[in-house]
C-alpha cells in the first residue's frame, strides 16, 4: 500500500508489472529521499485530476527537477512501460507542410518571446491548460554552436500563480522551413519532443504557431500568440490579429477563444 500512495501514477505497472519488480532499488531510494518523495506524492494526488498531464508536469519541475532520485526512479519506470498512457491532450491541428516557409533559422528570431495568447486552456479536449500558465517566456540563446530555448512560467490559471517559477530547456532546430522541434534536454521523462509549426508571422514582432509533442505518457498539443517585444495580449495591432484570426479559422480554431495572459505582471521573471 505504501508503494502504490508514494510512487503514485508511477507505482502502477503495465499489464501483469509493478513498479515493485522492475525498478525495486529506485523505489526503495525514493522512499528514503524526502525531495523525491515529495515529488511522487504530489504525483499521486494528480492521478485523480482531470488536467492529469498538467498536474504531473508541474510536479516533476517544481519539486523532481533537481532530484537525480526521482528521475533515475521515473525514467525506470518509462524504461519498463510501467506508466499509464493518457489519451491524447488536444489535438494536433497543423502539419510540416503547412507551414510558413521563410523561417529558416533559428538566427531569425533569436532572444525572448513572450506568449501572449493560447489554444490549449483547460476545455473539452484539452483539459491539461498547457497554454493558460502564467508567465510564459522562451528565450532562444545559442550555446557552444546550438540554439537552446530556455523556458519558463509557473503553474495556475489566469495570470495567477499557484507555484514559484519553473524552468526547463530544449535543443531547437529547423527541421523543414518553418518547423521548430523542441528536444527536451531535461525532463524527468525521456523522451520528450514538440514540433512548433509556425502558421503566420506577419511582422518581426508577432508569430502564431502550433504545437505538437509527446512524452512516454502520452501526445499533447495546443498553440500560441507570441511576441518579441510585447507583454499584454492588448498590445497586439489589430492588423495583426486580423491576419492571426483569419489563419485560425483557416485551421479549424478561434482566436477570438484563445485564453490571454498578462506577462506584464509582477510575478513574471524580466
């Protein structure tokens, strides 16, 4: 019983496994560690939630994200198919080929992007609300001859913080004109891959793309308005939003749905 409250989704193998029998010693090192048994626990109490991948994601930065324990123990679980695999978390609404086609670097749009507007927020079929954190920055910096995206934002919904800041990077490339694949360096689960697919940028400024990913627990996606320079979805010229809108229903959303968020607020990092 204790195994199966403190590993939480974890502890639950695949059809005729347990985590007890193919990652014993992981476990049993977990147990005796108070970070990584923070980190599972909270994972326990995201099993019952309905934004599950969510939930777990903010687990593993808030509290398993510096604790080898707790990564060597759920990359033993990955390794063994012993975590549950959820139903696709959005849907994934563009392919490479339908892209922009004068994006063609990373060297284009390097430094801070700031997301001011998104798809996935917590609705039907898109339950996890990716798209709804606060604070959300990506920072393009080229490191020892590749371009990484430092991100960051923190958990909650509608500007308001339920968490500190947390972090994360990925190695980025162009992978065809306009597509940007994110290759996660650092997450508790490997591995972990997005496709940005950039489906307007009309000004220097100003950029909607869609997503795409997947971790061994499951697909996910969603979409964002972006900006290099602005930090309030009100900032955005209405030319801009025109030329976004009409590319949305293009693809089967609405903007005007979008959620918004402010990363003006005191709480976000500069």
């Amino acid at each position: 019983m204790l195994t199966t409250v403190v590993a939480g989704r974890a502890a639950m193998a695949g059809p005729g496994k347990f985590i007890s029998g193919n990652c014993s010693t992981e476990l049993k090192s977990c147990l005796a560690d108070k970070i990584c048994r923070e980190a599972s626990l909270c994972n326990a109490e995201c099993a019952i939630k309905k934004n599950v991948q969510a939930c777990d994601l903010l687990c593993e930065l808030t509290y398993g994200y510096n604790s080898t324990k707790y990564r060597t123990f759920i990359q033993c679980a990955v390794d063994h198919h012993c975590l549950p695999v959820y139903p696709p978390d959005g849907q994934c609404l563009a392919s490479d080929n339908q892209t922009i086609k004068n994006l063609t670097s990373i060297d284009q749009i390097p430094g801070k992007w700031w997301i001011l507007r998104g798809l996935n927020c917590g609705q039907e079929g898109w339950p996890a609300g990716f798209d709804f954190f606060p604070c959300q920055q990506d920072k393009f910096v080229l490191e020892d001859g590749k371009w990484v995206d430092h991100i960051s934002y923190c958990g909650g919904t509608n500007n308001t913080c339920s968490t500190p800041i947390v972090y994360t990077v990925a190695d980025v490339v162009i992978t065809s004109p306009g597509v940007m694949t994110h290759y996660y360096t650092d997450p508790p689960m490997k591995p972990q891959t997005e496709e940005w697919r950039v489906l307007s940028w009309p000004h220097p400024d100003w950029m909607l793309y869609i997503y795409c990913g997947s971790t061994p627990t499951g697909p996910y996606a969603g979409g964002s308005v972006v900006s290099h320079t602005a930090r309030k979805a009100t900032d955005i010229p209405k030319y801009v939003e025109e030329i976004f809108r009409a590319k949305a229903k293009e693809f089967n959303f609405d903007y005007d749905a979008m959620c918004i968020s402010d990363v003006s607020i005191t709480s976000c990092t500069n």
